[in-house]
C-alpha cells in the first residue's frame, strides 16, 4: 500500500515521496525533516498511527503540517479521535486515487498560503 500511495502521489502531484515502514521510523523521519504534508496509517507496526499523530502534533518540526490519514479502520469513534487530534483529512481504503490528490493538492495549497506555522 505504501508503495501505491507513494506512486500515486509522485505521478499525480510530480512530488518527492519518503516512506516510513514502522512508527518509530515513521517518529525519527518526523522529527528529522519538515514535510509538506504527511500520510498516516492507522494500523502501523509498532506503537500505532494514533500515538504517531499524536506525537507529531505534541513535537517534531511537522506539527502543524498537514496529516492525512490512510486507513481501513472504518469506526466514527476513531475518525472522529483523529480529526480531534489534529488530522487535516481522513481517507478509507481501499483509496480513491482522484480523492486523495485532491486531498492532498488541497492540503498544500492551504499550507502555501498560511504558510508554515
């Protein structure tokens, strides 16, 4: 799935794409460099998508970059949590292609324009 999302968004938006495999590396990558935008899984290995939103938010360089959320977790409680904590969208899979670019593009034009804060 990684690798889709990452195909689609480098042919659909002609951006650089850096992958994460677990949540640590997905934290040490967080807090290395500022992003553009970031997508985030819920079920990830390793401490899980949740407690990665939420330590983007609390602190790294990204904590107001937008954070869309890419997930098969279908619960109004969980998508709600996540919009609470400081997601920017949430997408279900299986993904729409032409919904996330639009997501995403939205979401770094917003970025453009406020800048980061």
């Amino acid at each position: 799935m990684r690798l889709l999302l990452a195909r689609i968004l480098s042919e659909g938006l002609k951006v650089e794409v850096q992958l994460a495999a677990s949540c640590e590396q997905g934290l040490r990558l967080a807090a290395t460099y500022a992003y553009d935008a970031i997508l985030l899984d819920l079920l990830m290995s390793g401490l899980g998508g949740y407690s990665v939103l939420l330590e983007i938010r609390r602190s790294s360089p990204n904590a107001t970059t937008p954070v869309i959320i890419v997930s098969q977790v279908y619960d109004k409680d969980a998508i709600d949590s996540c919009l609470a904590a400081g997601a920017n969208a949430y997408h279900l899979k299986p993904v729409k292609r032409a919904k996330l670019l639009e997501t995403v593009k939205g979401q770094l034009e917003a970025r453009r324009k406020t800048g980061p804060r």
